[in-house]
C-alpha cells in the first residue's frame, strides 16, 4: 500500500518553499500548490501504528539513557526500575492492540451490514419503508457494537487501573527504601566526618602536650 509519511510530506513542503524562493527572486510566476500531494492518505491504523512505532523508538532512546544512571545503583534497584520502563511499554502495546482490534471490529460490522444491504433487492413501493428500516438496522447495529465494546474497555480499563495503582504503591515503597538508604549513607559520611574531624583535634592537642613536655624537660 503506497502512502505519505510525514517525513515525505515535510520535504515536499521544504522543496516548495525552495521553489517559490526561487521564482520570486527570477520574477517567475510562483508554482501552483499542489496540495492533494501533501495529504496525508494513509488510513487510522497505519497512522497509530506509526505512533507506536515512535514510542518504541523513544522508549529504547530512553532505555539507553536509564542504563547511563543504572550503572550508580546497585544490581537490585537497577533492575526494579528497568522492569518500570518495560510495564509501561508493555501497557501502551496492549493498549494500542485493542484500540485496533476494536477498529477493526468496528470496520468488520459496518462491511457486513452493508453488504447484506447490497443483497436485497426492494421493489419501487418498498423503497422508502425499507430504506428507513435499514438505516435504523445499521445505525442499531453500531451502537450495539460500540456500546459493547466501551463495557469491555471499561472494564479492562478498571482491572488495569487496580493493577497500575498496585505497581504505583510498590514504586513508591522501593523509591521510598532507596531514598532512605541514600539518607542513611549520607548520614553515615557527616558521622564519619565528624569522627574524623574529632580524631585530629586528638591528635593536634597530643602534639601540643607532648611539644610542651618537650620543652620543660629541656630547660630543667
């Protein structure tokens, strides 16, 4: 299937740009737009896909990133936070599949409906009765359809909201836990700090005292 991306559709842009340049500094008449060339003709799912593809693509750029800052915490906390970043890609995946499942679906009915509409063959003074009832049919049928597939995505939707929310309260806890070590550790430094800082005072005033015994053996 032959389709305009946005990258062909930003470059088809450019290239006039350069061409009106162009004859506006010859005096030419500048080009007409061709503006059905720019239309973007590819269908729903073609375009959802290419924004999942972007997230992919965002989400292994970042994944990158995370492995620069994994490489300062420990193997324990590393790996929670990566299996983070993986349910969430994980999440937006299954949520892209149904929304095209539920595209398609949707598409499947409409097509059916509408060839059993083809099939029948009203005489002239069934016309308009049947007509009506057929619009009503298929109207009836969408909203059938809709009406059940919104109950499932809700209900999806509610199991999955239960699900994060625990995955939430389980981040919270570990982020909790860690930022607790970090505080125990930098408590750890000011104390060793200190220890040391009490060590050479010790050790300033032992000199002091053993450089004045010193002196008063030498003038006895």
């Amino acid at each position: 299937m032959n389709f305009v991306s946005e990258k062909d559709i930003e470059e088809a842009k450019k290239k006039r740009a350069e061409e009106w340049e162009k004859a506006r500094s010859q005096g030419r008449e500048l080009p007409q737009v061709e503006e059905e060339s720019f239309r973007d003709t590819r269908s729903l799912y073609e375009r959802l896909k290419e924004q999942k593809d972007k997230k992919q693509e965002e989400f292994e750029e970042q994944l990158k990133f995370k492995n620069m800052i994994y490489k300062g915490l420990n193997t324990e906390d590393a790996s929670f936070l990566e299996m983070v970043a993986k349910k969430k890609l994980e999440m937006d995946n299954i949520r892209f599949n149904e929304e095209s499942n539920e595209l398609k679906e949707y598409r499947a009915a409409l097509e059916d409906e509408n060839l059993k509409l083809n099939l029948q063959k009203p005489t002239k003074s069934k016309i308009s009765v049947d007509f009506k009832t057929k619009q009503k049919s298929q109207r009836e049928l969408v909203e059938s359809v809709i009406i059940r597939k919104r109950k499932t995505v809700d209900d999806n939707l509610a199991v999955k909201k239960c699900h994060i929310e625990e995955k939430d309260k389980d981040i919270e806890d570990k982020s909790n836990d860690i930022k607790g070590k970090a505080e125990n550790i930098e408590q750890n430094s000011t104390d060793i700090v200190k220890e040391l800082d009490y060590v050479d005072s010790i050790k300033s005033k032992s000199v002091s005292i053993l450089g004045s015994n010193y002196s008063s053996s030498e003038e006895d």
